[in-house]
C-alpha cells in the first residue's frame, strides 16, 4: 500500500499512527465490511467469503469474524 501512495512503509505507518489508526486496523474494517455485505446478499458460502478476503484457512476468517462482530458467520448469516 505504501508502494501504491508513494511513501515508505514507515511513512505510512507513522502517518496512520498521527490518525489514531493503523494498517492492521484498516484492513480488518474493509474485510468486516466485505465480509458482512456478501453474507447478507449472497448465497456464497462461508468459505467462499474467507478466500475472496485473502483468508488462507476459513478458521482464521470464523475467529476474526467473530471477533469483529461477537458471532459466527453462520449465525450473523441466520
């Protein structure tokens, strides 16, 4: 991302840490986001979902799930 703004890394992350925010933090917020959207208004399944985030392993993406939103996505789905 640094690359794509023109910066170093380290740019980047200082400019972030001035916001109060930081990579990490940006990209679980797109990924709840996305994740949330193609549950509610697909019929993909959870494992679809994890890949189409860059998830290697769908148990990583059900325990960031529910971190992010304190349920399963099966349960946030039903």
């Amino acid at each position: 991302m640094a690359d794509v703004l023109a910066m170093s890394g380290r740019t980047l992350r200082r400019q972030l840490s001035a916001l109060g925010s930081s990579y990490r933090q940006l990209l679980d917020q797109v990924r709840s986001d996305l994740a949330r959207q193609y549950l509610e208004n697909s019929n993909m399944s959870v494992e679809q979902v994890a890949q189409l985030l860059g998830y290697t392993e769908t148990t990583n993406f059900r325990r960031a799930f529910k971190r992010w939103l304190g349920v399963s996505p099966r349960d946030y789905r039903t």
